[in-house]
C-alpha cells in the first residue's frame, strides 16, 4: 500500500492504476475399383480436455460519461475451480457499493443462466450458482452494472477518497466486482476501515475495453496494463495483476522513460512538470534496484499519476502519488515526492506479485515495501543512508509488535509507525544478524516461491529458515506477538 507521508512540520499518512502505450489437410487413399476394400477397425477419436486457466480472467467492457461521472460495464469473469472442493456459491467484493447510491447492478448470470437470489450486503456480493461448479471446473460470471462515482470529497469523509471524481481528474480503483480468494473452507473477505488496507487480491488476467462517450474531446488516460487502440475503443490487457485502475483527466501531461523493456510513464498537472519528472526517474532507478535485489518486474509499463488527494496508494502497474509530495518537492532526492515514488514501486513486488492478507498481515507487504526505500538509497545514494534512517524512520520513534491487523493499529499515525516503520527496524535486525548474503538470498526465493500467491508470516518464515541456521528467536520475539 501506500505511505503517508509523515516529517517534522506535516504528518500524511498513505492508507492505504498504464498508457499509450491452418490445419494441414490430411491425405486420403481410396481402394483401386478392382480391388476388395479391407475395412480396418479404428477407434473413435476422442475430444481433448480443455485446459483449465491457473487463474481467473476478466473481461471489461466500459464506457465513461466523463463529465457526468458515469460509468456502464458489462464485466465477464471466466472463474477456474482450483479450491479442491464443490462450490455451491461464489463470493465477490464489490467496494464500489460502499458509497451512497454509486454501484447499481442490472443483471447477473451464470454460464448464460439468470441469477436472481443473491445477496449484496455493503461490500460483500454472495452469489448462489444454478448448479454446484465441481473442483477443476470453469464457470462463467457475467455483470452489467453502472457507477455513479462520488466526489473526492477528503474533508467530510472518515475514510481516504481515493474514488471518484474531483475537479481535475477521474480515479476508477477498486471500481469492479471481482472473486476473492477461499483459503480453509472460507471466502477471504475482510471489513473495512478507516485506514490501512483491508482488500485480499487474488492473482488474475484483465482485459479492459475502455471508451468515452465524448470521444472528440476525451482525457488523457492512465491505466494498468499495455494499451492498444481499437476504432473508438481502447483495449488495455493486464497480466498476472491483482487490482486492475484507470484515471483520468483533461489536465494531464505525460513524460516517459524507458528501463530495459519497460516505460516508465509520468502524468502530472502542468506545474508540476519538474517534480513529475523527479518521480517518473526515482521509480525508473528503484525498478532497477529492485528487479536485481528481489526478482525481474513482471509487467511492461508502470504509470505514475498524481493524486489529487492526501494519500498515495499502490495498484497493479501503476500507483497514485499524492499531489501534496509534488507540493514539497525541492529539487533534491531528500524529500517524500522520492521515498514514497520508491516505496510504491516497491509494491509492486510487495503486493503486486507476492500479496497478503493485507489486514490481518499487513506488515508483510508495508514493512518490507519500507525497507525497501533504504535498499534503493543503498544503491543509488549511499550517502544519504544516515539521513534516510533519521528523516524516515527514526524521528516518529517506532515501536510495538508489527504483527497488528489493521483494526489494532489505533489510528493512521501509530499505526504506520508499528507496522511501516518499526518493520523497517525489524528487517535492519535481522539482515544484520544472518548477513547480507544470506538475507538476499531469502528474499528472491520467497520472491520466487511465492510470486502469483498469497503469502502468510509462515511461508515468510519457513522459507527464511531455508537460508539460515542463525538463531534470531529473541528478535522475532521483540518484533512479533503471534510467534
């Protein structure tokens, strides 16, 4: 997820998406007339088993009223069985339906079944299916349904208005149904809250067909996943993602960059032309920090979109950067506009490809996410380690056990401090006491192992214990209170 920014004279705390960017026949032999066809048995052929996909796949098509704020999708999830267990239902998350009179949904079928006796409950959709989908079997889950999308409004609302509309731009997060993961028998589907992050994102493909109403006059669009033009269509295909966003606006501009095989692009408001361009090259640096620390970036595009609200926030191939670090920007790489550039490009290794449960877990993705900012100073400016430890870290004085859900972690600031920053401590610890060659090392494998899946403090451990017989028992006790 996102970090806030905290420092000295403002504290902003990050609760916690890219652009444009025959068969051969077979020969047949007939008996010459004179001779006595011979007709030999052959056995009838059978057909092939179709693959089952290894995950789900959606399919978006979308249209966006831009200037009225609405949007119609018809949304297919083509939803392969992997559970090991018969079916009866499917769970979705629908955040969308959080806010007043925003998600309406007209249809929903099954396999081209109408279903009419679901249930939709706040942010939680259970949908009973016409017949039980057996274990290593597909079935398919069409949706039509439009969005009123709230205004931004970040004065009147407990929680961060990271969707909807503002008077600059249009941000669709966590804008779509989609099936959460069953882990033990249960859907994972956590409350919200009013900070941290709360939603569990399986791994899937997205293929998003975006189009205006108004094309002569449409926004610049930023997007997870390449873009392809087709006719007054745009179709944007993602895969391998977790969390699928689009933003919008007439005011953007655009800068990009280009690490190996892939663009970095920038979208910023006009006036911030030099600080988008500062974070459009801190993430480019931190991409190659990280695919060489952790394991190679998996997507082909990564977007940065200023944010018009107090927050920065992770999403698949893309993030939000809060306008208030454009605001701060000074010219240096001592400042929030770059660590938090860089700790959002760090989710997309933490949390991107390797997820978690990010309420009842969250440090596993924000601490490592945090101290993954240090590993870019380390590469980049090694110098500025000192500062970043003083500036970063120590200032708001970290403690408390890192293993707190969300719902413990009192209110944004403390809860930061335990689980982003007290993380950090955590992992310093640790380095240091099993040696850099050893911590590496455990870091692309649980990398590795874990990448596409959902990740626990025990599989953390289990591989941790792969590449170390250190005895670190008395730090896990200092930083952990469910080991």
């Amino acid at each position: 997820m996102k970090l806030r920014s905290s420092f000295p004279l403002l504290i902003l705390f990050v609760f916690a998406c890219s652009l444009p960017t025959a068969a051969q026949p077979t020969a047949t032999f007939a008996p010459k007339p004179t001779e006595q066809a011979t007709e030999t048995p052959t056995q009838a052929p059978t057909a092939e088993t179709p693959r089952i996909p290894d995950h789900t796949s959606y399919l978006l098509d979308t249209v966006i009223d831009y200037d009225l704020h609405r949007v119609s999708v018809t949304e297919r999830i083509q939803y392969p069985n992997h559970t090991g267990q018969e079916l009866p239902a499917l769970t979705l998350a629908i955040a969308a339906n959080l806010w007043v009179d925003c998600f309406h949904l007209n249809e929903v079928t099954v396999d081209e079944i109408p279903v009419t006796g679901y249930a939709l409950n706040q942010h939680r959709l259970d949908l009973p299916l016409p017949t039980p989908l057996a274990p290593d079997s597909v079935s398919t889950v069409t949706l039509r349904y439009s969005l009123s999308l709230p205004y931004m409004d970040q004065v009147h609302s407990q929680r961060a208005r990271i969707f909807g509309y503002s008077d600059i731009q249009m941000n669709l997060v966590n804008w779509y149904p989609f099936i959460v993961p069953f882990k033990d028998g249960e859907w994972v589907i956590r409350e919200p809250w009013s900070h941290g992050e709360y939603l569990v994102y399986p791994i899937a493909d997205f293929d998003v067909n975006l189009k205006f109403t108004t094309p002569e006059n449409q926004p610049i669009v930023a997007a997870s996943g390449s873009a392809e033009q087709k006719g007054a269509s745009t179709s944007y295909t993602l895969t391998n993602g977790r969390a699928f966003a689009i933003s919008a606006s007439r005011e953007f501009q655009v800068s990009q960059t280009q690490v190996d095989n892939v663009t970095v692009y920038s979208y910023y408001l006009p006036i911030y032309k030099n600080a988008g361009e500062a974070a459009m090259s801190a993430s480019a640096q931190a991409l190659q920090v990280f695919s060489q620390r952790f394991g190679k970036y998996p997507h082909n595009t990564l977007s940065i979109v200023i944010a018009d609200f107090k927050d920065s926030m992770e999403f698949s191939g893309l993030y939000f950067h809060s306008r208030s670090f454009y605001d701060l920007y000074d010219g240096t790489v001592q400042n929030y506009l770059t660590m938090v550039a860089v700790h959002e490009t760090g989710h997309q290794w933490w949390f991107e490809q390797v997820a978690n449960d990010q309420a009842e877990e969250a440090w596993l993705d924000e601490a490592l996410t945090t101290y993954s900012e240090l590993l870019y100073y380390e590469s980049v400016y090694p110098d500025l380690i000192p500062w970043w430890w003083s500036y970063r870290i120590d200032f708001f004085d970290p403690q408390g056990k890192i293993d707190i859900p969300i719902y413990e972690g009192q209110n944004a600031d403390t809860y930061k401090a335990i689980v982003y920053f007290n993380g950090a401590h955590f992992l310093k610890d640790l380095r240091e006491r099993i040696g850099d060659e050893a911590f590496f090392a455990f870091l692309q494998d649980y990398y590795s192992q874990e990448k596409n899946g959902i990740a626990t403090s025990d599989d953390f451990f289990r591989i941790l214990n792969e590449h170390t017989n250190v005895n670190y028992s008395d730090i896990v006790h200092a930083y952990f209170s469910k080991r």
